[in-house]
C-alpha cells in the first residue's frame, strides 16, 4: 500500500538561500506516514487512549538526491517496506 500527496514549499521550509532546509525533510515523511496510516484506517488516537500503544521511532535516514526549493510542487510517497509483529518499517 501507498499513499502520496503533493506539497508546495513555503517560505518557512527553506534556509537563507531558498533551498529546503535538510531536517525539514522528517516532517515531511511524518507527514506521509500519518497519512498512509490513516488511510490504512489506523486511528492513532484511539490507540493511544485506549490500547496505551504508541509508536516510537527508532530510526530514520535520509538520502538526498536534489534539493527542493522555495515554491517548487513536491511529490512525498510512503509505503510499507516492511511489517513485522513490533515494528514497521516505511519507505
């Protein structure tokens, strides 16, 4: 399963030079992962109320391929690289 959504940079996401900040980048894939989840009807909240599950982040990596930049129309897409009984892990 995948989900993608488009973005358009704004001004706060970007440095000095217009350019996406790099640790801006993990709110975008929070973002994503969010999504995904919700339209997989993952319900967070319920979760964290009732089950007393949360999920913790253990690991994140980034690879950058080329910059983003002030008003450029991003294309974020997530999808479950792997499921396990503990974990999951997105792509």
């Amino acid at each position: 399963m995948k989900h993608s959504f488009n973005y358009r940079v704004i001004y706060k996401d970007t440095d000095a030079e217009g350019v996406v900040y790099y640790a801006n980048y993990f709110g975008f894939f929070e973002r994503g992962r969010t999504e995904l989840m919700r339209q997989m009807r993952v319900d967070f909240k319920k979760l964290r109320e009732e089950e007393k599950l949360v999920f913790t982040i253990t690991k994140v990596e980034c690879h950058y391929l080329a910059p983003a930049i002030y008003d450029d129309e991003i294309t974020v897409t997530t999808e479950i690289a792997e499921k396990g009984k503990a974990r999951i892990i997105f792509k």
